[in-house]
C-alpha cells in the first residue's frame, strides 16, 4: 500500500478507533489538495462488501469516488447529505424499457444501471444497439442476446430489436417462435444469431424459457447455456415452468443449474419470487458455496405482469394445472377490471398481447424474500408502448403498467424497514448482489460499480432511510419512488432534488469488449467423436412431437 492510496477496506478497518481517523483524514488530505469536482458531506455512507457504515464525506474527481474521509473537503459542486445515506447505485439486472422515460423511473428509483438479462437484445441487432444509446442515455445500459427474439427472426422470419418491440412477433399471430422444433441445421442459425450477439460485448443470453417451453427443448436450452459458458458469460432463464406450482418452478431451475453445474457456466435464476422460492434460494445458496456462480434475482411484488396470450395463462394450465379463477388472479393492467375465462377469450381475439397483472404469491412472501442473503433485487420492468409518449410526459398521465417497474428498489428499502431487516442487507440486495456475480464474470464495468469505495466508479444512490418510499400501485403503475433526492451516473448529477435533469445524459455502456467467435456449431462428427449420443434433431416439448425412432432393426432378438 502506497501512502497516497488507501484503500476502502483498509479505511473500514481503521475507522473503527478515532486515532486511526485523523490519520485516514491526513492520507485523504494529502491527495485532495485540488478540490473535488463534486462532494457529498456528511452522509451515512454505507459499502456491503466491506460492510463499511459511517458518517463520511465523499469526493468525486474525473467520475470516480476519489475520497471517502471525515476530512473537511470541498468541490466544485455540494451536496448536503446530512440524515442520508451514501450509498452505491441500485443496480437492476431485468430491466425491459432501454427508452428516455423508463430510465427517467429507475433514476428516479435510485437505480444507475438497468440490464435487460431475461429477454435481452436481438444478437444480430446487439452492436447497433449499444451504438443508439452512446452519449444520450441517462442510466447506464446494456443487455443479453436474446433467445426469443433469435427463435423470432429464424423461425418467422421477424425482426424484434429489443422488448419494447416484442409484439412485432408476440402479436404476430405466428407461433414459431414459441412452439416450433427446430432440426439441427436451424437450430445453429439460432445459435449463430446469439453467437453474433455475444461477439458484440453483449451480456450473455436471455432466454424467456417459460414462453417457449414446448417450443425449445431440453437440448436447446442446454445448448444456449454451452454457448454463453464457452464466453464466461451467464444465461438469465424465465425458468420453463414459470408461473407453476412449487415442484414445477423448482424443476424449471433445476433445468438451468443441473445444466450450469455440468458445463461450468454462470447463470441466473430471474425473478424466482413463486411459488417454490425457498428451495430455488437453497438450491442457489448450496451451489454458490460450491464455488458456482449461479445467482438469483426477484422483484418485492406480489403480483406478477404478462401478456394475456402467454401460454402458461391458458385454461388448460392455468386453472386446470394450477388450480387458479381468472375471476381472482387475473387482472387488466389498464381497467382494473378482473378477466374470466370467457371475457380472456374475448379479449385474445382483439388484442392477444395485452397486458395484465397476475396475483400468485401471498404479500408475506416479500418479507422472506428481503431477507434472504445473496438474492438480488431486479424490477422486471415492463415498457409502456403508446403513442405521443416522450421524456416531458407527466407521470400522472403514463398509462397503468405493473408497480415493480417505477417501485422495486424503493419498495424494497420501505419494506425493509417496516419489517425490521438490517439496512446493509437491503442495499446489498439492490447494489452489490448484482455487481458481484457479474464481476466474477470478469465484467470490469461491474468490478468497478455497486460499491461505494474509493476508487470504483461513481455511480451513487443518495436516500433518506427514514422516509424512501415507492409511491407507484397497481391503480396508478408509473408513479415514481420518493425520498431519493440525488442520484449520481458516473460522477455526474443525474437526479438532483428529487427532479430528473434533462438533457443529462452520462450513463455508460455496460458490455465486454467485442470478440471473435467462440461458436462450436453443433455437427453429427463432432458428437461421434466424442463419444456421445447423437440427437435426432434439437427435440421439442410439444406434445405428440417426441423424436421419431425407426423400429425397423431387431436389435435385441
Ligand atoms: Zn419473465
């Protein structure tokens, strides 16, 4: 350790004795003789990975946290934190509106970085994508290959960028997508389409699974997670059997870990907040301490959000599966009003994508939730699609969408706090528990974010724990959170005063850099060769599609 720098732990570490602090204050001293080109005073600043919590100022220079002392300090500009906390920035791995308002919910929300992990960017679309966004984005950005929208444009020949776009084949009336087998020679185009994503920098492959699960197979989905493992790199599931009972939701996970565990590959369980999560998070606890990088995440809600056409909302599932009423789980997002069987099928003919809340899970489900270590909190976003909407759009005039997607960081530190779990525990939930995994995966841009240390980079949450709330309901969707006055985006005062700051737009992108083809298209020879069995096609769920065998060799006679 130079005498210039001092490290964040070794700070914790000193900070516990006041003699120890007047020697930090002269370390810090020593290097900020220039002032800071920000500073945030006496905040409670608060670290989960070094479980740092103390009163201290912060300095920023050149988009960093260069300073965390109890030092008197000055800047260029001031913010008074007094009665705050410090904090880093919320970071939210399934996040479905990359556009100018749904960033303008999530700042407001404390959240710097939003990810689309779970339906992701179309692999071929993944470049221009992150181009579009290069200097004119709030937050910070970045997104998965995308599984559906890979099966969208091989199987129906339809190009769907991102999920805003999804209806482009949700609402196309084509079904490939979701239920078509392919052989093998198609199911490498699929893979080429996500291979050419992950060549981009993008972050691994999404794959909304549970839309597709008579469609894509056991051997797909294994195939994706080999895909995203020969890169290092995550697969985030909608598990196949989600929404389910216990046992299927559990089956639906056991799916992408059994499959992670085989291939060495990292992966996410995205919002398992179902029925079954206590196993999912024992399952996920057990294999971490295996020295796997598996993680989930879940949003504190409830209710869930789909479209009304997904296959899982079918009465055949829904209610004969699962053992739901439409009359009391299904509800339009827009007119409040409750579905039945007859009026879904009603609404199915006009509008088949529509969006409605879904009641699951009992409200005191959340509260174990929030408490569960190593779980991440991701919102699960939804976008609001309509005309005429821009950036100066009232949020009282947004029409209804799902709360999670305005509320979920906030939601999370009130829920917290009325349930008496440790303040630390929240905030790793929203910032570090997302930043680590993903570091593990030798993302830089998530090694230097969710921590709030001297050095990493300035991405900060400032809120007052005793009054942060989330103001958005299932009545009024779009309302944004409360008690976060500042929120800062690579060392840049994005939120100021509870108020978004137009036209500021620093958010980075968070991508591994662009790299050749790690793609091993799957071939007969390469199976024969070793040793393996070789599949007939990539199989399929769908009922009466089972593999055909010739039975013309007697064998065994
Ligand atoms: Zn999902």
């Amino acid at each position: 350790m130079s005498e210039k720098k001092m490290t964040r732990r070794e700070f914790n570490a000193a900070s516990t004795a006041t003699i120890a602090l007047a020697t930090t204050a002269t370390v810090a001293n020593a290097q900020s003789s220039d002032a800071f080109d920000l500073v945030i005073l006496s905040g409670r600043v608060m670290d989960p990975e070094t479980s740092f919590d103390g009163v201290a100022n912060v300095g920023v220079r050149n988009g960093r946290i260069a300073a965390i002392t109890t030092d008197a300090i000055t800047g260029k500009e001031i913010i008074d934190a007094t009665g705050h906390v410090v904090t880093a920035g919320f970071i939210d791995t399934h996040y479905h509106w990359p556009r100018p308002m749904g960033n303008k919910l999530a700042l407001r929300d404390g959240r710097t970085t939003v990810l689309d992990l779970e339906m992701g960017t179309l692999g071929t679309s993944m470049s221009q994508w992150y181009a579009e966004r290069e200097g004119n984005n709030q937050t910070n950005y970045g997104a998965a290959s995308a599984h559906e929208f890979a099966r969208a444009l091989v199987l129906d020949g339809i190009t769907t960028n991102d999920t805003p776009e999804a209806m482009n084949h949700r609402g196309s009336g084509k079904t490939g997508w979701s239920s078509t087998r392919p052989d093998i020679e198609t199911g490498n185009e699929i893979l080429r389409v996500l291979d050419t994503g992950l060549t981009a920098g993008g972050l691994g492959i999404g794959s909304t699974l549970g839309y597709m699960r008579d469609g894509v197979s056991a051997r797909e989905a294994f195939e994706l997670q080999k895909l995203a493992g020969l890169y290092g790199r995550q697969c985030g599931f909608h598990f196949r059997y989600t929404p389910g009972t216990d046992t299927m939701e559990s089956n639906g996970i056991q799916e992408l870990l059994a499959n992670a565990a085989a291939l060495g590959a990292p992966a996410i369980a995205c919002h398992f907040n179902n029925p079954g999560y206590n196993l999912v998070h024992e399952l996920l606890t057990r294999m971490r301490a295996r020295g796997m990088n598996v993680w989930g995440e879940l949003y504190p809600y409830a209710a869930g959000s789909t479209a009304l056409n997904a296959v899982f909302l079918e009465p055949e599932v829904w209610v004969k599966q699962l053992g739901y009423k439409y009359e009391d789980t299904i509800q339009d997002a827009l007119t409040g009003e409750w579905y039945t069987e007859q009026s879904r099928a009603e609404m199915l003919k006009k509008e088949p994508a529509r969006i409605v809340q879904v009641y699951k899970m009992p409200e005191s489900a959340i509260v174990d939730w929030l408490k569960m270590p190593g779980v991440a909190i991701a919102s699960d976003t939804m976008p609001i699609v309509v005309d005429g909407l821009t950036w100066d759009t009232p949020y009282e005039d947004l029409p209804n969408t799902h709360p999670r997607g305005a509320g979920s960081c906030a939601r999370a530190l009130r829920m917290g706090r009325e349930h008496g779990i440790p303040l630390m525990q929240s905030i790793s939930q929203l910032n570090y528990n997302s930043a680590r995994p993903l570091s593990e995966m030798g993302l830089k841009a998530m090694q230097e974010r969710g921590r709030m240390q001297e050095g990493m980079v300035a991405d900060i949450t400032i809120f007052d724990p005793a009054t942060v709330t989330d103001k958005a309901t299932y009545v009024q969707g779009a309302l944004p959170s409360e008690g976060i006055p500042y929120v800062i985006v690579n060392g840049t005062v994005v939120v100021k005063d509870s108020e978004v700051l137009k036209g500021v737009n620093p958010g980075q992108p968070i991508r591994f850099e662009p790299t050749e083809s790690r793609m091993e298209p799957l071939a007969i020879e390469t199976w024969t060769n070793t040793f393996y069995a070789v599949p007939h096609d990539f199989g399929g769920g769908v009922p009466g599609s089972q593999p055909h065998y010739e039975h013309t060799v007697p064998c065994c006679e």
